[in-house]
C-alpha cells in the first residue's frame, strides 16, 4: 500500500496542482508592473459587471460586447501562446515588457477592438445591415472569429476549437457531408453574417456570462474569502466526522456545501481536498479511494443549488423560465448524486472496518458559529432574493454586498481594501477561460441554427435508436416494454455516451450548450419536456469530469492523495456510476424535477424512493458488500436488479424490492453465522 503518512501540501503545492490539472486556472508568471496593469483591469471588469446588475443602464449588445472585449483580451495577456507549466518566473528578453510578450499585447489590443466593432455601431445601422453585411463587416467578424478560436484554445485547450473548426468547415462544405447531415453549403460572407451577432457569437452562451454567471462566480469567490468555505468544512465534519470512515462522510458533506458556492469541479476538489484527502487516509481509506471520494464529491458542484454552474444559467436564457425552477428541478438529482456516494463509501468503511474521528480531532460547534457564523449571512439572502422571484443578477448584486459589508465588519479576519481588491480580480480572473469557452460555444451554436443540424442530428438519432429497438424488441420476452418505449432508451443511451465522450475534453458548460443545440431534435421527436432534456444532458456532462481516460478532477485528487491518477480516475468513475442512473429515471419520471409538467407528490414519492433504491443496489452490487462480503454472482443479481429501477413505478419498485429480498435475508444469515 502506499504510504499513509505523506506529508500535505502546501499552499503552493495545491496551487500548481490546480494550474497543472485545470488549464483554466494556468495563468502566465508576469512582473509587478504587468500583475498591477492586469490586476487593474480584472477589478474594472468586476466593477463593470456589478454596476451593470445594480444601476447602470447598458443595451443588450453592447453589454455582451464590453463584456467579450475583457474576455478576449484578457485571454491574451493572462494565457502564454503555449502553455509551459515549468516556466514559473516572467520570461524576460526584448520580446517581452515585465515578462508579457509584446506581441500578445498588441493581439490584445485588436481583440478588444474587434469585439466592440459591431456593438458600438449605431442600433439601427446595424439592423440594417444584417442579412447584407458590408466587405468591413465580414472583416472585422473574421478577425473575431479568429480571435475567439485563439482565445479558447489558449485558456482551455485544443479539443472545444478543433470542434468549432469542424462545424465551421461543416458550414462552408455542408455538400460533401454524408447522408441527412448534407445541405448546400454557406459562403463566407453568410456564414459570418449567421455567427457574427446574437445567433452566434454574441449569442445566449455569452449573453448568460455577462448577465448572470460572473455576478455569481464573483459572489463564491468573495464568500469563500470572508470564510464561508471554512464554515461549511467545519460544519460537515461536526455533522459525519465521527461515524465510520468519517473523514469521508465529511469529504462528502463538504464539497457538497462548497458546491452550492464553486461551480468548478477541480477548484473544489482541491480546496475541499486539500484538508480532507490526508484525514481520510489517516483513519485507514487507501490512497487512491480517499482520492476518489473527493474527486467525485466536488464534481456535483455544478448540479448543486443555490449557484450550480453556468450551465444553469445558460439553462435559464435557453428555457425562458425563473432561475428558481432551475433550482428546485436540480434539488433531487443533486441529493442522489451525494446519496451514492455516500452509500459507496459507508460499504468501503464497513468493509475495512474503519474508524470515525475522535472527540479531539473534530471541531467544537460553539467555537465554529462564534467565529464564522456572519459568513453564512451572504448566502443566506442570496437564497430569500432567489426564491422570493427577484432576477439571478438582482439577488447576486445585493448577496456581493452582503459579502463586503460582513467581510469588513467581522470580528476575526477582517477584510481590507486591499483584501478587497484581491478579491475583485479573482473573481474575474475565474471567470476569463469559461467566458473564452462560451464565445467559442457561440460559434457552434451559429453554425447549428445557420445549417438545421439540429434536427439533422436529430433524425439520425432517432433512426439508428429505432434499429436498435426493432432487434432488441424482437428477442425481448416480456411486454411491458413496447417499441416506442425501447427507442426512447436507446435513445438516452446514444446520448448519454454523446455527453461523456464530449466532456471528457471539453468544460462541462460548453459540453451541455453543443449537445443541447445538437439533439433538442431528437428529444422533439421524442416528446421529451424540454427541461427534462436539458437536465438529462447537462447531468451526463458533469459525469464525464470523473470519466477516464480524461478525468481531470481525479486527477487533481491523485496528485493531493499521492495515487495512481489512472487508478483513481477509475475507482472515481466507481463511486459516481450509480448516479448514472438518475437522468434515465427523470426523464421516464420527471416527477422527480419537482417542477415538471404532471407533477404528483405520489409519483415524486415513489420516484425517489425507486431511485435511492436503484442507487443503493448498484452500490452494494460494484462495493461487493452490504453486511458482509457478497458473492460474485450475487454482484452481478444486485447490478441487474438495479437497472429495473430506472424506469420508476408501482409495479418495477414492487418486482425489485421482491427480487432484493433474498439477498437480503443470505446477507442477515451470513452475519448471524459470522
């Protein structure tokens, strides 16, 4: 076994964990000039973004634009043209002014301008021109077009690019293309008329960066700074620190407090695992489990209310529908999510025969709310404002002062303006390589609506689920499953492995906004309630963040737990498989959303209860074990059960409860006989 008694990270050490593993977060070392010039216009992008929310009044375009201009040319200063996670001092030489490359500053100059070429034209001149663009504005949108591709494979990586590359060059030469995927092709000028403007680029993608998802990704980063985090971490070790294999009940617990504020899996699984990583190990969980558990944990960030991820911002903009609805529809599937985990690692404890935290390693509750409990005031009234219907950018505005004001009057760890300051150009630093993603997004999401790919897709997918059906339901025994019914499944499963493969390479945002746009086709023809669809795509892409061969926020855990990172991406995926189930189940029962169409509180209770039994039996079925070791054959009864549960009902939770029982009851006797 490896060794337990590594000593923890530093500070530094976690941080270029976090650069190594999340590119998003690879920023280039720059001087004290450069750092103060950028550092400056991170905090007026922060300023810019809030007054915007709270009392300027800016039209819609041209708020898009100012917000892609700080987008696009802080992407150049803040990302190298090539990423040398070696290089950890400025570079110096005349190419260089305090370790930026000129050349880069001169790209970011023309990023900014290009960007703000057609939002600072005059409304009705730039009416007119649409659908005719003039020689400057094919132009100035190529340039854009270029830089927007430059800036998201600087701060993300080549995969999101080349994708976009491929729709682009799927727009212009749309008559090679095979099958129901051909149509006539788009010349250059109409192709960047259908991309340059608020069906592309400018379009809903970056239109939910610049009204929403920074104010929130601004909001955690001042909440975690006036110890918001810390309380949540104290907290979930005081509520499971001291049963067994407590640290990682605690593990579970604390990412999911630290998602409802930090929508990134990776920064999560650092933070959180940071602390709780070598507790785990401590109290006897091997390396790459305690790794693992965190990995898994922190990547329901996203899919956890009150904030999520941008996704559900974006979901908001795509739907036409209140951010509360978002909310409550992600409340029960985020539940599952940490109930399987948590069912997985109870198996494992059990099964070890591990120990909890002892009276002197947890923390005192008194000492915890006397010293941080002004910290959960910010959310708090984040969540009335939510809930009482005011808009996503309104409550953040007022929960960002409720963050300064309680950061400046806290007793212990005051804030400064400096602090302050600190704070401001961290929160848009975050948000630059998930701005550059959503621009880059806007460049598929045109070519989709410019070419009808979406319902090309969509036929597609249909048509080879159909094939499937019609073999499967051949040599299907029982009744009860119909040929619609077999296409529909087959169908989620196409998509489902869509999602996965996509995100293995690609941020889950951007994952969910291309797989939307791709199959709402398909989910049409299914007659599936658009925010069932939404979900269901959405829910699989953040799967893929603990999927391998690409699972980066298991990575980041191996690197804190000192693991194989292959083996721990796997038994990431373990822990996380049960989960797996739950978009099947909301979609043949989206009852379990809270705000779907049909809803019945008798359908959501038997929904639930069909679900945490779904999840409870995959888990005992991939842990082996319940109260004792199970047989392999006995794996694989418990598996198969399992999946009778994803299409929820009186009927199948009756059939699996009855075909659970004799395991049950071998278990009971083998535990009385040992």
């Amino acid at each position: 076994m490896a060794d337990h008694s590594r000593a923890e990270l530093t500070e530094a050490q976690l941080l270029e964990l976090e650069r190594k593993y999340d590119s998003e977060s690879a920023f280039r070392p720059m001087g004290k000039k450069m750092g103060f010039i950028v550092a400056s216009i991170l905090v007026a992008m922060s300023v810019y973004h809030f007054s915007v929310a709270g009392f300027l009044l800016v039209r819609e375009l041209l708020q898009f634009g100012i917000h892609l201009a700080f987008v696009l040319g802080l992407t150049f200063l803040l990302f190298s043209w090539r990423k040398d996670l070696s290089v950890t001092s400025p570079p110096k030489g005349w190419m260089y002014f305090d370790g930026v490359n000129i050349l880069d500053i001169v790209l970011a100059t023309l990023a900014v301008a290009a960007a703000l070429y057609l939002p600072l034209l005059p409304p009705a001149e730039a009416a007119a021109r649409a659908g005719n663009p003039s020689l400057t504005d094919t132009f100035m949108g190529s340039v854009v077009l270029l830089f927007t591709l430059e800036a998201a494979r600087r701060s993300i990586g080549y995969t999101l690019p080349l994708i976009a590359g491929i729709f682009v060059l799927y727009a212009l030469f749309g008559q090679s293309a095979p099958g129901l995927l051909r149509h006539g092709g788009v010349p250059w000028a109409g192709f960047i008329d259908g991309i340059y403007g608020t069906q592309g680029i400018y379009g809903i993608a970056i239109g939910a960066m610049a009204k929403y998802v920074f104010l929130f990704i601004l909001f955690g980063v001042l909440a975690s700074r006036i110890g918001l985090g810390q309380l949540f971490i104290d907290l979930a070790t005081i509520a499971a620190g001291r049963y067994s294999g407590g640290p990682a009940k605690v593990a579970i617990c604390a990412s999911a407090f630290m998602g409802s504020i930090s929508g990134s899996s990776i920064a999560n699984t650092v933070t959180t695992g940071a602390l709780t990583i070598p507790a785990m190990k401590k109290v006897g969980y091997p390396p790459h489990f305690a790794g693992a558990t965190e990995a898994t944990s922190s990547t329901g960030g996203q899919i956890t209310p009150p904030v999520m991820g941008a996704a559900a911002f974006i979901m908001v903009d795509f739907l036409g529908i209140p951010l509360r609805d978002v909310l409550a529809a992600a409340l029960f599937p985020a539940f599952l999510h940490y109930f399987g985990i948590f069912v997985m690692v109870h198996l494992e404890a059990k099964k070890l025969g591990l120990r909890g935290l002892s009276a002197e390693e947890m923390p005192k509750l008194a000492a915890v709310l006397r010293v941080n409990w002004l910290a959960a005031a910010p959310l708090i009234i984040l969540v009335y404002m939510i809930l009482s219907g005011r808009t996503p950018d309104y409550a953040a505005v007022y929960a960002i002062i409720a963050c300064v004001v309680v950061g400046f009057i806290k007793p212990r760890e005051r804030m400064t303006l400096h602090g302050l300051w600190d704070a401001l150009a961290a929160g848009a630093r975050s948000t630059i390589a998930i701005g550059s993603a959503a621009a880059c997004v806007g460049i598929i999401v045109g070519v989709i609506t410019l070419t009808g790919t979406g319902f090309r897709v969509g036929a597609i997918v249909i048509q080879t689920a159909n094939d499937f059906a019609a073999v499967v339901s051949s040599l299907w025994p029982f009744s009860f499953f119909d040929l619609q019914q077999w296409a529909l499944f087959f169908s989620l499963v196409l998509v489902a492995l869509a999602c996965i493969v996509m995100g293995a390479g690609v941020p889950t945002t951007a994952t969910y906004i291309i797989l939307v746009s791709v199959t709402a086709g398909a989910f049409q023809i299914l007659n599936v309630e658009p925010l069932v669809a939404h979900f269901f795509v959405f829910y699989y892409g953040v799967l893929a963040d603990i999927t391998p061969p690409v699972a980066l926020a298991a990575y980041a855990a191996a690197g804190i737990a000192g693991s194989n990172p292959f083996k721990t991406g796997n038994t990431a995926f373990r822990l996380g498989i049960a989960k797996a189930l739950v978009p099947f189940v909301f979609v043949y029962s989206p009852a379990l959303l809270l705000v779907a169409d049909g809803f019945t509180w008798w359908a959501f209770t038997y929904t639930l209860a069909g679900a945490m039994l779904g999840i409870a039996s995959l888990g005992i079925a991939f842990s082996g074990f319940l109260f004792v070791p199970l047989h392999q054959i006995e794996r694989w009864y418990v598996a198969a059960v399992a999946l009778l549960f994803i299409a929820p009902g009186v009927i199948t939770l009756s059939i699996g409860l009855a075909l659970l029982l004799p395991i049950l009851l071998l278990q009971l006797h083998r535990l009385k006989q040992a």
